[in-house]
C-alpha cells in the first residue's frame, strides 16, 4: 500500500497537497476506492480511502488510525560530524531512520571538513525513508552545531563518545548501557575527534566508546552505534 | 599511512604497477623514504619503504609482515539479490567490507528485477574498502547464481533465510546460533523471496530469520544480519 506523510492531519478527512496530488493521481495512478497509508510523524498510522479526486487535490478519508505505532521504549540521539561527501552522511540518515533513530543533530567538530550542511535537504530524506519503511514516528534532524556549544547541556541517560585513540581505555555501549534507557552517541569526523574535544566529553560526563577493532568511516561508525542500541533493546 | 593492495606479493621487494605507481608518485606525492603500508588479501599486512622511483615504477621494500591480522574466528558467507539501483549493493559490499565478512554471492531469485552484476566492477568497490578500513583479508566475491542452484550444495555451521512471511515463526541470528563458527544468510529482494524459494531453503536446512520489527531495504537487511553476526562475535 502506497505512503504518503501527513504531518499536519487533524481530521477524518485529509487533502493532499498539489505536489502530493498530483503524483498520487500521474504518478502512482491510484483512483476513487484505492487504499493507502498515511503517517503523521508522532506515532499516527492511518489507513485511508481516496474518495475524491479534482484536477490538483486529492482527498482522503480515514478509515482506521494507529496511534502509537511501533513506539520504541528507548530514545537514541546520534551527534555526527558531516562528511566532507554529503551523499555518506545522507546515506546514514536513510539507513538509521529504516533501523530506529530518533534525533540526529550534525556537529561541527574541529577536525570537520564540512562545516555547513543543508537541513531541508536531509530532512527530504529521512521523510523519503520514514515512508519507505513505515515509520510512524519521524526522526528529529537538529541544526547544526559546534562541538563546544554542543557538549554541555546534553541529558541523556547514557551519554557516549565513539573515538578511535587506542591507548584511552573504552567499551562497547552493550557493556555501558542497559536496555530501555535514552542514548546520545557522538561520532567524530574523518581524522577522529581531537584529545581536547574527548577529555571535554569525558569532563561533561560522557563514557568513552568503541564500535569494534576496525576502522570504520564516519557514517558507518554512527550505523554501526544506531545497529547497536537497536539490538540492545530489542 | 597509504595502503596499497598487493594480492600478488610474494618477495621481500614489491613493484608497483603503472597505474598504481602513479597514483603514488603523482596524486599522493610519495618520495622515496615514505612509509606504506602493503595488504596482500589473504591476511598478510605489510610495512614497507619506497626504495625507488622510475618514471612508470615505483619499488617497495617491506620492512614488516603481520601474518593472519585481525584474523577472525569465524567466517561470514551472506547471498544477497542484487539491488535494481547497483549503488545500493555497492554500498552493502564496502559496509560489509568495513564491518567484516568473508564471502559474498549475488543471489538471482524469482522477484530479481536485477539478474546481471558486473563483478569486476564490484571487486573493485570491495577493494578500495579493504584498502580504506586496512582489512588484511580480502572478501571474496563469488559470481552471481541463481537461487536454485546456489541452494542445494552450501555447508555453513548456521545456514539461514532472512524473510518477511509474518506469520512463519522466525528468529533473531543470536537465538539461532553461538560464536566461532560459519555463517550463512540469505537476503532476498524488493519484494522478498517467494514462499516456493524460502520452503526449499528450509528443505534445504535453512533457518528462518528475523532482522527486527522495521521494514528494511535488502541493502540494509543485509548489513544488519553482517553486523548482526560480527557483533555475536566480538
């Protein structure tokens, strides 16, 4: 059945917009009786009917909601210096949003060769992937943030910094965490976070992480970090 | 350091090739005296000096063998259909190589919209991971095969099928099986297998497998039951 995000739903009856219509009718082809999704982003998952169709709107009723669908007792927040190709940062927002994730705020780290990035665009795709695998709930994307003005007023129950320097000693968030908690995981840029960027995380209380004994790259580093608190609480 | 990769080494002094000889002279400026290191797929990790430059060649000595680097007490073969879009399966096959795995089988089944792969291309792909995440083993990238013939004659420790059938019991890669040992995970595509391919993959003595609650791509499937298995053996 075909998807369409509905944030602004309110009533039993939903138009969609011009854009949205229109692919809807040209695009997808459905007409009057056709059945599809709706998902408001907060946990509502609706099954419609179009019952009508006008040359720029189509109009749905609902016939059945779904609140709460697929809540997570957990909540994980991944902090991720963009990489230097958008394409691997966008890569993982659409991949953590198939698995589970709930905020992503992008940290410029002093090491980040990429230091601006384009929330409206990215947010296209955690909408695109929050469709394409039936996420009831939408995954907050942050504004982006330096690394300093981030790092003090986190709460989270288990707040962790993955880094790559080997003589720090660091766990697995399994061995840090336990289940049903909230998390907040900070992966560094390519060359790593700098000492100064660590021992500011450990001074704000942040446990020193590690994902495994090979070198991972910035995207799949906070994959894997998404893959892990998922299986944790699973 | 740069790597180089350098399956057909066998001496103490290693030649690079043309093409490879310029990339380090002309793109990574590399004099002689500079350190790289040399991976020779099969487990062999090298450190070696530029001892000379010609205009086409450029000469290695190793100074170091590492023997069997991080090598793993266990193997991961997955079969996974080709994706229609190959930059997803692209994607997978570098993942798979950063997080670890052995084997890889392009899986054509019933529901492939692809049933072609260039393998010299995704070799390629495979190869540029290896050298990026400094993987001494090399995974292997069998040639692509039809579901039925691939499904009869595997031997694996854990044979398993990754499929979607709600209402078949199925279980997580970590209730089915224990560390140490052969792995082997089918992913099906878009559409999921047949329920004609997962009855003769379980006549076959294949388990049926869940990846979690979340509708995922085959891509994203597939990396999880890849990080699924290294994460039960780490």
């Amino acid at each position: 059945m075909h998807v369409f995000y509905t944030p602004d739903i309110s009533h039993s009856e939903y138009i969609l917009n011009e854009e949205e219509s229109r692919h809807c009718m040209k695009v997808l082809r459905l007409v009057i009786g056709d059945l599809v999704h709706l998902i408001d982003g907060r946990g509502g998952l609706y099954e419609a009917e179009i019952v009508g169709e006008s040359k720029k709107n189509v109009t749905l009723r609902v016939l059945k909601t779904t609140a709460e669908y697929q809540k997570r007792n957990h909540s994980l927040h991944i902090a991720v210096a963009p990489t230097k190709n958008i394409d691997r940062l966008e890569w993982f927002l659409e991949k953590a949003t198939e698995i589970g994730i709930d905020q992503i705020t992008p940290l410029i780290c002093d090491r980040s060769e990429r230091r601006i990035v384009k929330e409206d665009r990215l947010n296209k795709v955690i909408t695109s992937a929050v469709k394409q695998s039936l996420q009831a709930y939408h995954p907050v994307l942050n504004e982006a943030v330096s690394f300093a003005s981030f790092i003090g007023g986190q709460s989270a129950d288990y707040k962790m910094i993955a880094h790559c320097m080997d003589d720090e000693p660091r766990r697995f968030i399994s061995q840090i965490s336990s289940p049903g908690k909230s998390y907040l995981v900070l992966i560094g840029p390519e060359g790593d976070f700098t000492p100064g960027e660590i021992q500011l995380a450990l001074q704000n209380d942040f446990k020193p992480l590690t994902l495994g004994n090979t070198r991972l790259r910035t995207e799949t580093a906070a994959l894997a970090a998404c893959f892990e608190v998922n299986y944790l609480n699973r």
